[in-house]
C-alpha cells in the first residue's frame, strides 16, 4: 500500500529538471542511443527511442520561433507504456539549437515541460517581494495555457539554496486537488527558465462523484489506522490521481513517526483508495 512515492517523485523530478552540466553530451548522446530501449526495459524508468515520434517539429514558444530536434523518450511510470491506461508517464523529449529540453506527452502534441540548459540568470538576489515573480509566472501561464487557462494558484516560493521562484497552479475537478498541477521556476532575472506540467489536462474530462470521494477519504482513514496499528499520524494532503490500471484514487500522504526504542524516525508516505 505504502510506496514511498514522495521520494520517487522528487527523484524522478530531480532526473528531469536537476542543474549538472552535461560536459560531452555529444559522446554521451552517441555510446547510449543503442542501449536506449534496453535499459528503458529492464528498469522501466529509463531512456529509449521511439520510432513512432516526430522526428522535428517547428512551434512558437513563449512568442517565438523555435526550430526542435527529437533526442529521446522518457518513461517514468512503473510500467512501461503499452502496459497503462494512458500515456501519462512518458514524455518524448525534443532539444532546440540552444541545447533547452522540450517534454511532449509520448506521441501527441501535447507539450508537458520545458528546461532551459542554463537555468540561474545573472542577478543572484530575489524580487523585492513575491508579487513580482507571480505576475511573471501568470503572464507565462497565459501565454502557453491560455487566458481561459483553468488553473488555480497554489504558491510561491524560493526554494533553499537556489535562484529563483518556484510558482504552482493546481487543476481542481469537482472541488477536489487533483495531480495536474503546473510548476514553474522564474529566476531572478525574471525569466521562466523552466516548468512542468506532467500531467497537463489528464482530469478534463471526467466527473468525480463527491460522495464517493467523500467515502474514499474515509476508507483511506481506516485503511491507514488498520496497517499502521495506530492512529498517531496525521494526513497532510490528500489530491486525486489515477492507478496504474487508469482508475480514479484519493492519495493521502501521511506523516508519522517509529521508533526502536532509542531514536524516533519520522516517516513520510502515501496510500491510495480507488474511487468507486
């Protein structure tokens, strides 16, 4: 039940949109095309090529031209594609001149992140408030999302030891938080150097009945209480996702502590109720 995806998806994020130099990208590039779609299978986490994606694309992003160039595919569910509901997971990555990272959900147009390769601008102190980088970041959001762009603002922030803003805007279906939610990185030099939104628009067309949600809310209560023997925990968020078989759960990520007896270990974790 408990699958510690907290820190999957801080590592899997981390993968995606961490700031190590790639110093012989071209050589690198070259030695791992050929074992791209075996080790893609055997950790189902890995780099592939796939034959089915465009070869180039010509977009407008962010007001201009950008010619883009396909380098590789990413799969970063538990399973590979063929074997989900959805494609969701999996993204075909597409590099322009300058060397920036374009994620589009694996065969379609649907673009799900970008990552400038130089991410810090050159002013290294923050905004005189937060204000600033919002404006920024709804600016952005209406140009890629549009101006009747559904998403909610959720928060700013600086993360530690870093140079820009990290801003949130979250979908919500029926009242409920849900996964789909966008993540921009504006730097100090006012520009969003990045963003992420891996599950762009997933929940668009579907209704959850707030019953069920209720009641699922309450079973993931009980089911926790039940594993954990223990009602010492406290849920600190609860969102709507989609199980690997593409049904409808209520997450809760839960904190909690154990011990041995000499040192407490506090504990940060999740667990999911399908939705019936």
């Amino acid at each position: 039940m408990f699958k510690n995806r907290i820190l999957i998806v801080i590592a899997v994020f981390l993968l995606i949109f961490g700031t190590a130099t790639i110093a012989t990208y071209s050589g690198y590039r070259n030695s791992r095309a050929a074992n791209m779609k075996k080790d893609a299978e055997i950790d189902n986490y890995g780099m592939y090529i796939n034959k089915r994606a465009k070869g180039a694309r010509n977009i407008v992003y962010s007001d201009e031209r950008v010619k883009l160039k396909y380098d590789r595919s990413e799969n970063l569910s538990s399973r590979k594609p063929e074997d989900r509901s959805d494609a969701y997971g999996s993204y075909d990555v597409y590099v322009d001149d300058n060397g920036n990272e374009f994620y589009y959900l694996q065969n379609t147009d649907m673009l799900c992140g970008v990552k400038n390769k130089k991410i810090d601008g050159e002013r290294l102190t923050p905004f005189d408030n937060d204000d600033e980088a919002i404006k920024i970041a709804e600016e952005f959001m209406i140009k890629i999302f549009g101006s009747d762009h559904d998403y909610d603002f959720e928060s700013c922030k600086i993360p530690p030891q870093r140079f820009y803003y990290e801003v949130i805007y979250r979908k919500y279906v029926n009242g409920y938080r849900t996964d789909d939610y966008v993540r921009l990185w504006v730097n100090f030099d006012g520009e969003v150097c990045a963003f992420s939104a891996f599950n762009r628009d997933r929940y668009d067309h579907i209704a959850i009945n707030r019953p069920s949600a209720i009641a699922s809310q309450q079973r993931s209560k009980s089911n926790i209480v039940d594993t954990l023997n223990s009602e010492n925990f406290t849920i600190v968020d609860q969102y709507i996702s989609k199980n690997e078989e593409g049904k409808l759960v209520m997450v809760s990520v839960i904190e909690y502590s154990l011990t041995d007896g000499v040192s407490v270990y506090p504990i940060k974790d999740e667990v999911s109720v399908v939705i019936e």
